[in-house]
C-alpha cells in the first residue's frame, strides 16, 4: 500500500503527541521527579529541522523529524501510532527521513530506540544501522536516600558550590571549563568520528553554563586551586578530572547533589549514563538499572 508523506502542519500537533502517548502511556510528566524517556521520538528542537506526517490533516498515523546534530551529522525521530502499524507507514516516513538526509549532504544519521522494543530494533538493523552504545536510566527513590555513612571526601579533596565559587573564584568559569575539556575525551559518542572523538568546542561547554539556575545545588571538587570534579542534575551531569579519577571524587560529589535534590523535595531521581563508571557510582550509591536506549548509526554514501 503506498503512502502519501507530506510536511507536516502546526494543525498537526495534537495528533502527533497522541501518536507519542499511545506508544509510550508509561511516560508521564510527575513534577515530584527528576524523569528520563529513552527514546521517546519528540526530541527535535523546536525550530529547524523537517517533519514528515502520514494521513490527513490533523489525523496523522505517522510522524518523523530530521535535524542536524553537527556538521554532516543527522538525527531523525520516527513513530507510527500502535493501530497503524505493519501497514508500511513507517518505510514511508523513512524514505522521506533518508531522502532529505541525502539532499541535505548528511554523512550519517542516528537513530534512538528502546532495547525493549524488538519491532523499532529489527526495523533499524534492517536498513543497516548499527549500534554505537547503550544508554541506561538508573532510579533513585530519594524517600529512602541517606548520604550519611556511605561516602567520604577523599584525603586533599574539597567540596564547594557553584555558589561558593562565583563568590571566591574571578576565574570560577575558565577554571570549570578546562576541568571540562580535560574531562570529556572519553566521554561515550553516540556518533563517533572513525578517527576518534573531537573535542567540544569551549563555546559550547559557556553555553552549557549559561543557564544554571541552582548554583547551590552544583557541587564542584577542588584540590588546592584546581577543579577536578563536578556534578549536578542539570546537563553537564558528573565529571571528573583524568588524572583524579579512581579515588572517589564522583561518589561524594554526586551523593551531595542527591542530598540537595532530597532536601527540596524530589521524591525520584533516574539519571541516564553510558559510562560503565559512572554506572558504577550510581549503583554504589543505591540507583537501580531501568529503560535502556540503543543508539544507532547509519552511514550514507554520498556519490
């Protein structure tokens, strides 16, 4: 049966996000939490980008989206509503999702599913993705969460607020940038250059910075002057410095951020890593494997 993709229209809006909530009931927006959706399919940015829908003007069955990552690297977002599967819907999006890629000069293009959605893994493997890594959700019950006895500040090793710093410190932000640089050479790539991973530009690590809202809620390490360690609930998650890792600067600084996080009322926490350490310290600290999403490329020939 074929189908007719078009662009789709703000009119079909409403229709998309029931196509999201139908696929995934489970996902549920609760303010009492801190919640990860592996692989959800609505991650497009706002503006920028393609959508593609299937079926009339705002009763779409289908969807999809395509964005720029970097450079000449894609994502795409693609959902078919549960009763419309199997009927080709989804070939058709991905047709129109490769087809633009390609005129787009794309050189690669990722895909997110869930592990647990046998469909959504086969249909990718079918057209040649391959899997890059694993992201895993670990949940915390913050109710039941006691930092007290569990970690201790490792010897020369101190611990302080992004508040603290921008108080103390005229160079806080450049000192916490070069922690980062340093920090993110290994960081797992979901798109990784067959070369090795490039560096993160600084611009965007300022970016990054930019909008923290709880600076008493962003706890940084310190030996003597230098940073070696941060973490906090919002993008940046938890990093630690190359040549400090292994003593146990991201369990104390992240059961720190867990004792905030309790003590103003957040109920759950689940945290995506796909880090093996930081896994680690998660489990340490008493979180509990969930969802996983498999991150996937694709590699476009370009002729």
């Amino acid at each position: 049966m074929r189908h007719m993709v078009r662009e789709a229209a703000p009119a079909d809006e409403v229709a998309v996000l029931d196509i999201q909530r139908s696929a995934y009931p489970e996902y549920v927006e609760d303010t009492s939490s801190l919640q990860w959706f592996p692989a959800r399919q609505l991650d497009a940015p706002v503006t920028g980008g393609l959508r593609f829908v299937v079926g009339a003007e705002e009763l779409p069955s289908g969807y999809a989206a395509l964005w720029r990552v970097k450079e000449q690297k894609y994502r795409f977002d693609l959902l078919v509503h549960p009763s419309q599967r199997g009927r080709g819907i989804g070939t058709a999006l991905f047709d129109s999702v490769i087809g633009a890629a390609v005129e787009l000069g794309a050189r690669t293009l990722q895909a997110r599913v869930r592990a647990d959605a046998a469909d959504s893994v086969a249909f990718a493997r079918r057209r040649g993705f391959v899997e890059t890594h694993r992201m895993t959700g670990y949940q915390i019950d913050l109710r039941t969460f006691d930092r007290a006895g569990k970690v201790g500040i490792p010897t020369a090793i101190s611990v302080l607020t992004l508040s603290e710093a921008r108080m103390n410190n005229r160079r806080w932000k450049q000192d916490l940038i070069e922690l980062l640089i340093a920090a993110q050479l290994d960081w797992p790539d979901p798109d990784p250059d067959p070369a090795g991973s490039s560096p993160v530009p600084l611009s965007v690590f300022d970016r990054m910075l930019e909008p923290v809202t709880r600076p008493d809620a962003f706890f940084i390490a310190a030996h003597r002057l230098q940073y070696v360690g941060v973490s906090c609930l919002c993008s940046l998650g938890t990093a630690v410095h190359p040549g400090f890792r292994g003593r146990g600067i991201a369990t104390v600084l992240h059961s720190h951020v867990l004792d905030r996080a309790r003590r103003d009322g957040l109920a759950r926490i689940i945290r995506p890593s796909a880090n093996p350490a930081m896994q680690t310290v998660f489990r340490k600290l008493g979180y509990q494997p969930g969802l996983t999403e498999i991150r996937m490329v694709l590699k476009l020939r370009l002729d």
